[in-house]
C-alpha cells in the first residue's frame, strides 16, 4: 500500500493551521527580553486563545490559590513557561478532540494522551534535571499529531498492522513505516514543519520513536518517548497501536532511568490524574 509523499503533504496541508497568536507565544516565551506587556498583547488579540488560558490558569494543576482574573495576572503569577504551556494547550485542543478511526481513537481519547503525555515530559525533565521544561512539555503536547494526517491510511490495513504486531517483535510504528510507507511521528513532524513550528519541536515529534534518527536532539525526543510510554502504561492511550510501542530500552539509558525511576514517575502522574479537571 505505500503512500505517496505529495498525497501525505496534500493531507498535512488541508489541516486547520495552529493559530499565529500561538507560535508568536512560543517565540516570545522563548526570548528573555520579551515583556509582558508585549506577550499580553499578542495573547489578547485571539478571544479563544485568551479564554483556554484563563481557564486551565485556574484549574487545581497549576495550584494558584485564589482566582487568577486577567491575562496579565496569569502570566505574572504563572511565568513565561506556563503561559505558553497554556497557550499551546489552548491552541491545539480543538484540533486533537477528533475521532480518528484508523487508531481506534475516540473523540477525547488522543486529548487526554497528549496533555498527559506532556506533564509527563515535563516531569520527566525534572526527574532528570535536563532543561527542557517548556519546549518538552510541548512536544509531549503534539507528539502524535502526525495521526490526523494517517489515520485514514491506517484505517485501511490497521487489523492487518495490529495482527502483525501481535505476532511478530516489530513496533506498531515500524509497521506502519513498512506499510504505509510514512510512520505517524515523521508526518507529525512534517505537520510541525508546516506550522512553522521551531526546530527541536519538529525534531522531538518527528523522531519519539525512532532516537537513533534525533541527531541533536536525542535526549529531547527520548523525553517524549518515555513519557508517552509512561501516559501508555497508565492507562491513557493514545490510539490501538500504544501498547505494541513500548519503551525503548535505549531511552532509559540514555536519560539514566531505571526501572525504580520509572515506578516514581507512574506514581507522581497518578497523582496529577486524581484531578479530571487537567483534561478540561
Ligand atoms: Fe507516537
Ligand atoms: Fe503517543
């Protein structure tokens, strides 16, 4: 069955774009002499963006004790990185809230994969006392974007990938390699690409499967990986193919993990997911 990359790009093309005021919040978060007063502005000319930031702000995760009321307030009180945590939430709810048949993925479904995924990310960086807060959290946030792009592929000759996963020692994503021709975390990172995301995101997206192929981002797109098994292991898929993707023994290794190390991380995010409200 293999694809075609112009049919793949014509795909990766016809999807919604991020919001402008969305990467312009990572540009600016990114940059040290950026104001507040200017992250406000660029933030407030999108109502919705506004809105999904001032609501997550003041859910029980971020743990601000009394009611955060205005934009100006949340990225006081929270910080430059929270408030693009909260942005890129914001932006890419609607678009993750799909049903993707090809996965078996449910309306919610690949929602609560990615925002679990992401605060896995970012407490796997803490764990490891690696710097990539924000940029990991984000990544862990659009991971599987590439989904939207191949499910309708998948959806094609999914029994036959799941059989021969089941069968075989092959991953789901190497199967779709085969198969398809295109695996769903190298078309997430052409989707990064599209939405001119920056270089380490497209790069932990593009390879949280396949870290021999990260170059300089290897440590980064490892982060992912392990959060996303984590999010797996806990019972929040992301699709029919997460468990037939396990964690690499390679990224363990490479961040230092063990198996104890691993065990702490599963407690710490079943904590975070006592709270139903950080899907929201
Ligand atoms: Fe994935
Ligand atoms: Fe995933």
């Amino acid at each position: 069955m293999s694809i075609k990359l112009h049919h793949v790009l014509k795909r990766v093309h016809a999807l919604p774009p991020l919001p402008d005021s969305a990467i312009q919040v990572i540009d600016l978060t990114k940059n040290p002499a950026t104001s507040v007063k200017e992250l406000e502005t660029v933030i407030s000319k999108d109502p919705a963006l506004t809105a999904g930031i001032l609501r997550q702000a003041n859910s029980a995760y971020y743990g601000y004790a009394r009611r955060i009321s205005s934009l100006q307030e949340a990225i006081v009180l929270l910080g430059f990185q929270v408030t693009q945590e909260l942005a890129m939430s914001a932006a890419i709810s609607p678009i993750l809230r799909a049903q993707l048949l090809g996965y078996r993925i449910d309306q919610e479904e690949l929602w609560k994969h990615s925002v679990l995924t992401a605060m896995a990310a970012k407490r796997v960086c803490q764990h490891c006392k690696l710097p990539y807060g924000d940029v990991a959290f984000t990544a862990g946030l659009l991971h599987d974007i590439g989904k939207l792009v191949i499910s309708i592929y998948v959806q094609e000759v999914g029994d036959f990938l799941l059989k021969k996963a089941k069968d075989t020692s092959r991953s789901f994503v190497e199967l779709e390699e085969k198969v398809i021709g295109f695996d769903h975390a190298r078309v997430g990172g052409f989707l990064a690409r599209a939405w001119n995301l920056p270089d380490e995101l497209v790069a932990a997206i593009s390879f949280h499967h396949s870290l021999s192929n990260a170059q300089n981002y290897e440590v980064l797109s490892s982060v992912v990986h392990v959060a996303n098994g984590l999010s797996s292991l806990l019972g929040i898929v992301g699709g029919v193919d997460s468990l037939y993707n396990p964690i690499r023994q390679k990224a363990l290794d490479l961040l230092r993990l063990e198996e104890s190390d691993l065990e702490l991380l599963k407690e710490d995010l079943k904590k975070i997911l006592l709270d139903p409200t950080i899907f929201s």
